[in-house]
C-alpha cells in the first residue's frame, strides 16, 4: 500500500482561528487559543496519523507588522512556514480584507503548491454577506481553492481535512507513527501557563511575560513542575503575584487542570516570577526562550 506525508503549514492574521483549527486536526489542545490577539508566539508543530498517511500541521504566529525583537522572531516562523509547506492554508475570517503583510500576499498568490483558503467563522454571517465574501476572496487569491468553515463548531472542517489527505505527496512518514508533535513536555507547561495568564490578565501583561520551565520530573503517579514566570518590570511582577498571591495561585490552579488532563497525571506545580528587564529586545533572551533559532 502506497503512504502519504507533507507539511501542510497554517498561516495569516492574528486571531482568525489558526490554533482551533490545528487542534481541531490533531485531537489534542497543542496550540494556546484565546480572544487575545498575537497568542501563538512559536512554529507549533501538531502530527496526525492515519494507517496509510502523515499530516505534519505547522501553526504559525499571526502576522503582523513587527514592532520589536521579539515579534521579528515570529514573523520569521511565518517566512519558514512557506520554505517547507507541500500545502498551504491561507485562513481569513468573515469581514476580513487583506493579510496584514503584503509581501507576505505575494508569496501566497504566486506559491506553486496547493493553497486551500479557509473563509473561518461563518457562523458569524448570513448567506449574502458568505457569498459575497467567497467571490471576493476568488478574484483576491485566484490561485486558492475556498472552503467556508466554522473552526469551533466544526463545521467543513472533515471535509477540509479530506482534501488536505487527497492532495498529499507520497512519501514516508517523516516522524514515528505514535508522535503527537516535535515540541518537548516543558514546551506543552510553558504554553499552558501563558494561557492561563492571558486570560486572567489585562493589557500589555500577558505580551512582556514568558516561562521557564526549569524542573520536571515524571514518576508513575505524578509530574513536578516547577515554573518560572518572567516578566519585564518590577510593577508587573507585582500585579502577577495579586494580593496575598492570590493571583499567581489561580494561574497554578488553572494550569494544573489543564495540565494534568493533558498528561493524563496528578500534576504538582509551583510558580515563581522574576522580573527580567527588556527580555523582548534582548537577543540572547529570545534565544534563549527559542526565539532566534
């Protein structure tokens, strides 16, 4: 029996279902999804395996006009993802009009691979306005093959990823069949505590913080975690911590539900913060925190 695998690589604006759509694919919450623009900061790589093919999903950062070192590094995850894509998903929203980088337009009406336009949240819209919006999009990126979906309520999503399967190269798998993804546990920790944040604080809190796990160590019954929470100034840690770490707990709380369904183990976590001046601009940081790679 002949077998498939290919890249199929995810892109375009902040915020228009990117990381449901991944998750929807792969059975599993491998990429951070919130109402908060700029959520998914690395190329997350999500793996789904069939008897007979390999779908290696690449969810990339939303794209946006880099205002320091930090989102440099992201937007330079998003120009990888048109290095090694065999398919290409251009995902737009309802209402949307025009990707937020035109050279990164460019490469996607000119690419030489499949592109599949994926017109998200159409449970938002009525008939005409989802029809005036397909043709647009068809004159826009006349290259692309459309299909309205609804990310969250998986609606066209089955009949998206049959497509994507159809128009697979033939090759071996490029990872070992029970693989899930190319990112390490700590990866999954870190993701789940910037999750938590982002939703439980307000402003530019949860863009200046990142995570460090520095310990976990897994027995048969449990995983202990202990996780370092950076953040850029002194006032910032502080609203972290909360009254009486109030705050801080409830992000350890959150953290470890999610968490231990994930693992499928007890999960003890302990937080800390540190304030870590300007690590957003700071090269040997972002490197670091596997930015700059």
């Amino acid at each position: 029996m002949s077998h498939k695998a290919g890249f199929v690589n995810i892109i375009g604006n902040p915020n228009v279902g990117k990381s449901t759509l991944m998750n929807a694919f792969v059975g599993e919450r491998l990429s951070i999804i919130t109402s908060k623009a700029q959520t998914t900061r690395h190329r997350i790589l999500g793996i789904v395996n069939g008897e007979d093919f390999q779908l290696v999903l690449s969810d990339t950062p939303g794209i946006i006009k880099p205002a320091y070192e930090m989102q440099e590094s992201m937007m330079n995850f998003v120009k990888s993802a048109f290095e090694d894509a065999d398919i290409l998903i251009y995902m737009v929203e309802i209402g949307e009009q025009d990707l937020k980088d035109e050279d990164f337009f460019k490469k996607i009406i000119h690419a030489k691979i499949p592109v599949l336009l994926l017109l998200n949240k159409i449970d938002n819209s009525n008939q005409e306005q989802l029809e005036q919006q397909v043709t647009f999009w068809k004159e826009k990126v006349p290259n692309a093959e459309i299909f309205p979906i609804s990310a969250l309520q998986n609606f066209n999503v089955p009949e998206v990823f049959g497509r994507i399967i159809e128009l697979l190269p033939e090759s071996p798998p490029y990872y070992p069949k029970d693989q899930l993804t190319d990112k390490p546990e700590r990866f999954f920790v870190n993701e789940t505590i910037r999750e938590k944040i982002l939703l439980n604080y307000a402003k530019e809190i949860p863009y200046a913080v990142e995570i460090v796990t520095e310990e976990f160590h897994e027995t048969d019954n449990i995983i202990r975690i202990r996780s370092v929470i950076m953040v850029e100034r002194d006032t910032q840690k502080g609203i972290i911590i909360g009254h009486k770490g109030a705050a801080l707990k409830k992000v350890g709380t959150d953290a470890r539900a999610d968490l231990e369904k994930f693992f499928g183990k007890q999960i003890h976590i302990e937080l800390y913060v540190k304030v870590n001046k300007n690590w957003r601009s700071n090269a040997n940081m972002l490197k670091r925190f596997g930015y700059n790679q």
